[in-house]
C-alpha cells in the first residue's frame, strides 16, 4: 500500500532546438525492488491494494485450483508488469477483463496487458491458477522449511521471506502492503485458519468455504492459511478484542491453558509499545515439531514443539514490530527479531521485576559472547535468521535502554511505532527517531552495537 518510490528510470533526448525532453523508459515495470538481501523479490511500476486469494484445496492430494484477484494502482506507465510466482500451472491471466499475454522465467511472471496501463490508474489482474504447491527452498534460510508445506493430513503456510509466491501471485516484498480477502474452500471435515477476521463460513455439501478479511495493511510473507483437523476456541481478550485459536482437536484443553497468557500479554504491550494494531489475534498449532514459530498477521503459527511462553509472548510482539511496522529491506531483519527478542525479556520482567529482566538478558549476553554473535546490522547473507539479529538485536536494545534511561527508552519505542506503524521501517529511521527523542549523539554507540565485528561490554 505504501511504498518508496523505486526506478523511475528517466530517458533524457536532448532535441535540436536544445529542449530537453524527459520520458520514462519503455513502460516496462521492474522486475525487482533492489533489496540488498534479495535482489529480484518484488517488483517495481505499481502500488498493490487488495488481494484475494479464492482456492479450493483437495487435503487428500495437496492439489490446488482457483485464482487470485489482485487490485494495483499503476506508479508509472505499464505496457508489461511483473509478478513473483513460484510453481503451479497458470491457465489464464486477466488484465481488467481482457486475457493478457504472459510468460515466466523462474519466478518473474511478466504480464503484457493488450493496452499499456496509464501511471496512477487502479487496474485488476485476475491469474487462474492450479497444481500441487512446492515449498520453495532459500539457501539464506537453510533448514528452514518455507512457503506452502504438507506433512500427513496438515496444511499449512509460512513464507519469511520470499515463500509467499509458491501459492499465490504477489508483489513478493514487505515494502508493498495490501489488504486481503481469503477465500479457502476445503472438502468436510477439515477446518481452514486463516490471518484475517473470519467472516463467513458457507456450507457447500461436501465441501466449506471459510472466507476472511484482512483490513489492515499486510505484508505478503505474513499472508497464511492452515488446513487440518482443527477446533477453533474463541476468547475475548482486553478492549473486547477476538482472540481465536485453532488447535488440533485432541489437544484442545491442554494448548488453551499454554496459550492462555495472551490476553494479559497484548495489554502488558500495549501498556509498553501502543495500541494492538490489528482487530484480531490467535494462534494456530500444527500437529508438526518443525521446531519454530512464525507471526503470521494477526495468526502466529507454532509447531507442536515451540509452544511455550516466550515463544509466544515472541511471536505475539512481532505484531507490532515486524508486522504492524515492518521492515524496509530484508537486511533490516533485527528489526523484527532483536525487538522479538526483547520483548520475551519485558515479559520476564512483568512477571519477576529488575531480577527477571537482568537474568534474561545476562543468559543471552553469556551466549552472544561464546558464539561469537557478529554485527545484527549487517545480517550473515548465508544465514538470514542467524543468532545475531535476534541475541545481539535484543541486547542492542537493552543497551540503549541502559544509555538513555526508561523513560526515554520506551518514549522512543512508542514514538517508532507510532510513526511507522502499518507501514515500514529502516535502522536509520529507528536510530533517527531515538536521536530524537533522547536528545543524545547516538552514532558511536549504534556503530558498536550494530556494526562492528566484535561483541560490545556488557553495560550495567
Ligand atoms: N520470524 C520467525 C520468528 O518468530 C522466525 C522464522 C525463521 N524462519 C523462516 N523461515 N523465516 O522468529
Ligand atoms: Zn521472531
């Protein structure tokens, strides 16, 4: 939804008479977005608004079929535009109702609609899509399964950051917000949990269609479904807020008493950071010790065997940092993952004051030293999710907290997210606005924390 501006690549004829005219290059949108991390994710020539994912899903064979909707407004003039979409066989692709020319290499989709597209104008491409989902595989992520992922009778999607492409067409780049409409129609008995508001459930026969709504700003790594044997238990947590779980059937009871904290969480943050962005939350538990968590939008998923406190006090404070502000490049990492961090540390504190903070942290810092942990502004290119940006990113935090005093501290983390709050965020918008709010030259100490090679003193 809301994006920098990117490419505006400017052909300059300098004509006869000396006049200088100024025309945009070819027309062609750009193929990527130039992130130092991943180069060709997202595209450039258009702004997303809306998307809706309408599919049907056999469990029974992984195999998918439907199309995806998907409204932009044109930031140039297009006569071709691209988007990111991994796998699967497309059938046709619709340009405001008219078939579109297309063709793919890897997973740049070029669209070529029938007439160039004028700059500022909201257009709607409809791709008709099926097949069965592959996850897709990031050598900066090892070991880390991404995107659209099956094990026995469970379904369920976790894209950080490029697997949002392997099951539906998108502008592949937290940069580019939208909201979204889900549209998951499964055969009886199953049950889809999906980030979104539900809002309907239709009764097909044989089959049902869950649909919910993202009405606020989204990221498209953090768009997610799950299909599987599923109950979903309701709560209403502070302010009235839903909060919906969805846990395998058999272990209903003894997951609604693990996740029962959460309520008391989201007011201990929102006390902290500001208000809960979204209008609702929960989790949702696969029965699959894939041994991670991930903060889907409004929907934290959690294998079997990482549903444990500060996990999800974790995955819940990602909603405001990393969701709700979300970074501006992927290098910007520990800006998800070191706030994360911290806020596991603010729920120790809560619950056991100065002690259960400092031990927290004192933990974390052993570790960081014995590891070796490099600078989590300059995060490891074969090892996006490595123990940097989440240790030394936490700890960059508590330092500055401990440089300038708690009440400026948590001024600037509110301030932060205030300011970029459905939208996104780089390192020098947060050290800016920590400059700021301190009144302090910040440079020698972010340069320490986030920079330079070695581990910084522990300060007291
Ligand atoms: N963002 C996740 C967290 O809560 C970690 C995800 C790491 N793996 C991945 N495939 N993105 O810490
Ligand atoms: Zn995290």
């Amino acid at each position: 939804m809301r994006r920098v501006a990117w490419f505006v690549s400017l052909l300059v004829l300098v004509l006869a008479g000396g006049t200088i005219v100024i025309a945009q290059d070819g027309g062609q949108g750009a193929p990527g977005l130039g992130d130092p991390f991943y180069d060709g994710l997202g595209n450039g020539g258009y702004d997303t608004l809306h998307y809706t994912i309408d599919l049907a899903i056999e469990v029974d064979t992984n195999a998918i079929s439907g199309t995806t909707t998907i409204e932009a407004q044109a930031t140039q003039t297009l006569t071709s535009f691209n988007l990111d979409f991994h796998g699967l066989e497309i059938s046709d692709i619709a340009v405001d109702d008219v078939s579109a020319d297309f063709s793919r290499d890897d997973f740049e989709l070029t669209i070529t609609p029938v007439a160039p597209i004028e700059e500022g104008v909201t257009f709607v491409t409809v791709v008709t899509y099926s097949g069965i989902p592959t996850p897709y595989p990031d050598p900066s992520v090892d070991g880390f399964p991404i995107g659209w992922l099956r094990f026995g009778g469970t379904i369920f999607v976790m894209s950080e950051p490029g697997g949002a492409m392997s099951w539906f067409p998108n502008n592949n780049h937290p940069s580019d917000k939208a909201t979204y409409t889900f549209e998951i129609t499964v055969p009886e008995p199953y049950v889809v949990a999906a980030t979104g508001l539900p809002v309907d459930e239709i009764d097909n026969g044989d089959t049902r269609t869950f649909v919910s709504e993202m009405n606020d700003p989204m990221a498209s790594y953090l768009a997610s479904i799950s299909v599987g044997d599923f109950v979903r238990m309701d709560e209403t947590g502070p302010d009235g807020l839903l909060i919906r779980n969805y846990f395998p059937t058999d272990q209903a009871e003894e997951l609604t008493d693990a996740f029962s904290p959460t309520g008391e969480m989201i007011t201990v943050f929102s006390d902290l950071f500001g208000p809960y962005p979204f209008e609702v939350y929960g989790a949702v538990v696969v029965t699959i010790p894939f041994g991670g968590a991930l903060e889907n939008q409004t929907l934290s998923i959690f294998g079997t065997d990482a549903v444990d406190e500060y996990t999800i006090a974790h995955e819940l404070s990602h909603q405001w940092f990393g969701d709700s502000v979300s970074p501006a490049t992927w290098d910007d990492i520990w800006l998800n993952e070191g706030f994360a961090t911290y806020a596991e540390a603010l729920w120790a504190e809560y619950l056991d004051g100065a002690t259960g903070l400092t031990d927290y942290m004192d933990e974390l810092y052993e570790y960081m030293v014995e590891e070796e942990l490099g600078p989590p502004g300059v995060p490891d290119s074969s090892d996006l999710f490595n123990g940097s940006v989440y240790l030394r990113g936490g700890w960059t935090l508590h330092a500055l907290r401990l440089e300038v005093g708690d009440e400026a501290f948590f001024e600037i983390l509110c301030t932060y997210y205030e300011r970029f709050q459905y939208a996104n965020a780089s390192t020098d918008d947060f050290i800016a606005v920590a400059e700021e709010i301190s009144e302090e030259d910040l440079s020698d100490f972010f340069q320490m924390w986030l920079y330079d090679e070695e581990v910084p003193e522990m300060t007291e």
